[in-house]
C-alpha cells in the first residue's frame, strides 16, 4: 500500500499500448477444433482488440507485436505501428515479446498516433507524459471506454507513487492490464499466475468493474463469456461463418 508521504510523480494522461499477437495455426490452441479456423478467430479478436485500443482518446499510438504476415498487414491497415519480435532462445516468447514492444515504445520515430498528435498536444508533449501499457490481444469485447477509464486509474495510482500497476483478468489469476510510466519499471512476468507476479514485483493491483477489459479468451467457457457480453464485429463474423448459432446465441 503506498504511504500517506508518498512522493507523487507527473500524471500521465497519454499512453502507448503494447499488443501482443500471436497469429496463424498455432494461437489459441486451447479452444480446440481444427487450426486454420481458430487461428481466423484469433486474428478477428485481436483486430477488435485492436480497433477498441486505438479509439480509446487517452491512447497516443498501439504498438503490435507479432511475426505473423497477416497480422501484421492487418494492424498496419488499422494505424498501428508493427513491431517484429527478436529470435528467442530462452524464456518465455510472450515476456520477450511484451519487452520488444515496451522498447519500441521508447523510440520517438515510433511514437506516433494516425493521423498526429491529439489536439492540443505536442509530440515533445507526448515524449514527456506518455505511459506504457500492455494489453495482450484476446480480448475481443473490449470497449474504448473500458481501457480509457482502466488507464486514467493507472495514471492516478502512478502519479500518487505507484511504481507499475496492474488489472488482473476476470479470474483474478491472469494479466488484464500491465502499465507504468516508463518501459523499464514493467515488470514483464507473463504466463498463468502473472497478476500475483506483477503485484510481488511491486505492481499495485487494481480490481475493476471492467468486463470486457477483464474477459480473455482461452478455452470455450471463456469464449461463450464474451459472447455473452458482445464481441466485436470480425469475431462475430467469424464465428458466424463456423457456427451460426453459437454467435447469434452470444
């Protein structure tokens, strides 16, 4: 808990958002069923994942990273910008990949929103306020509004001294939302049980009435959950395509 003394540091209420996509046959191998569609599903989730980021208005750019061809065109088409994860030979893929981002988000060439920085804003404005966000990209009933008001509690926990903040997923178990003020203070530990390891690291944890934030997609269950919320538009197409009444169902 932080002290009553604690010292406050700048708020920041501009952030770049680090996505994380895996693509192809081999994503989301838990839900089952045949591979090429299920790899089709994860593309459409993280593409709304995608699409919900870049219209949250506090996001100042979305940095995906994949080496997956078709997502990356995808989330090129969309305005982010595509970060090619480095050779892994040890450790986990998903932390390399979330620190690659994080670094990339460092990067002032990198740093840029489409179409310029928000109204009223500079880019040397940016630099200096920006946060860093994760956010992996099964979450396909995510909301603008949803990750906005997740990132302005991050920034008030950040300005009151918070190190790094974390939002775990709706099971309390997983990694939601990792953020900080700057690349090196995340405390990339990814993987099942990261909440309770990004909170030991000194990441405040924050429960929040968040669902589609909250709500990943691993297995089937988890599937019929966001159904039942509303996913978005690429999801339900695909799942309309594989199983009509299913998606009409959610």
């Amino acid at each position: 808990m932080l002290q009553p003394d604690a010292r406050r540091s700048p708020r920041h209420d501009r952030w770049y958002v680090v996505v994380p996509v895996k693509g192809g046959p081999w994503a989301k191998s838990r839900l089952g069923g045949a591979p090429a569609p299920r790899g089709r599903l994860a593309l459409a989730m993280a593409l709304d994942c995608l699409e919900a980021v870049l219209a949250t208005p506090s996001v100042a750019g979305a940095l995906v990273v994949t080496d997956d061809d078709a997502a990356a065109a995808a989330a090129t088409a969309a305005g982010a910008h595509v970060v090619t994860p480095s050779p892994v030979t040890s450790g986990s893929p998903l932390d390399a990949a979330v620190r690659d981002g994080a670094r990339a988000a460092t990067a002032p060439q990198q740093r840029s929103r489409p179409g310029g920085p928000a109204p009223g804003s500079s880019p040397h404005q940016d630099e200096e306020s920006a946060g860093v966000a994760v956010l992996l990209a099964d979450v396909p009933a995510l909301r603008p509004q949803e990750l906005e008001a997740a990132l302005a509690a991050a920034a008030d926990q950040l300005a009151a001294g918070a190190g790094a903040v974390v939002v775990p997923d709706a099971a309390g178990r997983g990694t939601a939302l990792l953020a900080a003020a700057r690349a090196q203070d995340l405390p990339v530990a990814y993987g099942e049980g990261s909440a309770e390891r990004h909170a030991a690291a000194g990441a405040v944890r924050l429960e929040l009435d968040l669902p589609g934030l909250r709500r990943d997609v691993d297995t089937p269950a988890d599937l019929r959950a966001v159904l039942a919320l509303g996913v978005g538009p690429r999801t339900r197409a695909v799942l309309e395509l594989a199983d009509p009444a299913r998606a009409v169902a959610g």
